[in-house]
C-alpha cells in the first residue's frame, strides 16, 4: 500500500544541487511512494513562546511529519553542519514538549556538496539530531555525494552514472526498510 514520504529540501537556493538530487530521487521513486515536499523556506524562527499558542506555520509542518511513513532529508552541509533551515524544522516538530511528532518516526538522509566530503558533517549531524529525537534513521546505504557539481552535465541535468547508481540503491533500500 501506499507509503507517505514528506521531503525536506534543505538548500533554498534555485539551482541547489540537492533540489536536483531530491527530484532524482522522485522520478525513480516506486509507485506506492507518495512524495509531498514539506516548505521549510518561510518558517519563522521556532520561538518557544509560541508553544502556547502556535501559529499556522508550524502547525503545517508538524502534521505533515505527523502524517508521513517517513522523512527524507536532502540536505547541503552549511559550516560542517546542518543548515539552519532544517534544525529550525527540526525543532519545531520537536515541541510543546511531550508533543513533538518525531518519537518514534522514521528518517533518511542524503547529503550532497561540491566538495571532497560530500556533506560528511552535516550528514552524521543530522543522523545524531533525529536519534535523539527518537527517530530510526535509515543506516545504509549513507550517501554524501561529494563533487556533487561533478555529476551534472553541461545542461546542468544530474547524469553521472555512478551517482545515479549510488541514488537508486538508496531508494531500494529506502522502499525495503519501508515493508517493515
Ligand atoms: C557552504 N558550503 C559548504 N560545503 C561543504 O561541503 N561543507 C561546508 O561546511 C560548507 N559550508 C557552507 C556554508 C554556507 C553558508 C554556504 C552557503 C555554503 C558549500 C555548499 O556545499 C555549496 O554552496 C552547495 O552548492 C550547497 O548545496 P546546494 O545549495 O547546491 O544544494
């Protein structure tokens, strides 16, 4: 039956490598994927204040985790770490506390980046955050696509073959983690 994926972009950049790898992974994905992109972009900074009253921004986002199967996290590597744009999701869906929607959830990560370490530090951050969040965290295959620019062509299109191959044997094991 159908498995709900609720994506998590984290670059917001128009021609962000990620946002190419994440519409990779989309057109590949198996039928019974239903992919819905959570918008990270326009969140406000999480304020406790608001747990008291939340507003509709982060209401959104933390039914959207609710309801997903599964988190995808297609995320750059900001200062060797994660971008502030995701830990704000994040910690939003992790509060009022005793309500946050992660416990118990699942997540998978991809990190990508023009450099030597694909992503490396951001990529283990985000795994560290989501476990103590209480979330399973997919274990392998890890990828941290590093030269990421390396793997376009000169229509900007992502063809490299042996990144290809690296994506599609995420998402088999991704949808095989999924059965469960
Ligand atoms: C970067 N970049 C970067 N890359 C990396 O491998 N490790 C890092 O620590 C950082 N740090 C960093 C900080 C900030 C503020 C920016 C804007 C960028 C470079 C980054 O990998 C590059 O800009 C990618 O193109 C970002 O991914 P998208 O936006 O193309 O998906």
């Amino acid at each position: 039956h159908v498995r709900h994926i609720a994506l998590i972009v984290g670059s917001l950049r128009r021609d962000s490598i990620n946002r190419k790898v994440a519409d990779y992974i989309t057109g590949v994905a198996p039928q019974r994927w239903q992919i819905s992109e959570i918008e990270i972009g326009d969140l406000p900074l999480y304020n406790q204040d608001l747990d008291a009253e939340p507003i509709e921004a982060y209401e959104r986002v933390r039914g959207q985790i609710a309801a997903a199967d599964v988190v995808l996290v297609v995320s750059p590597e900001h200062n060797r770490s994660v971008p502030a744009a995701v830990k704000n999701i994040l910690d939003i869906a992790s509060r009022p506390a005793g309500r946050g929607v992660w416990a118990g959830k699942k997540a998978a990560v991809v990190t990508a980046s023009p450099g030597v370490y694909g992503g490396l530090s951001a990529g283990l951050h985000l795994r560290q955050i989501l476990q103590a969040l209480g979330v399973s965290v997919l274990v392998a295959p890890e990828v941290y696509l590093s030269r990421a620019f390396d793997a376009l062509d000169e229509q900007g299109q992502l063809t490299d073959a042996r990144a290809l191959a690296l994506l599609n044997r995420f998402v088999q094991a991704l949808d095989a983690w999924l059965v469960d």
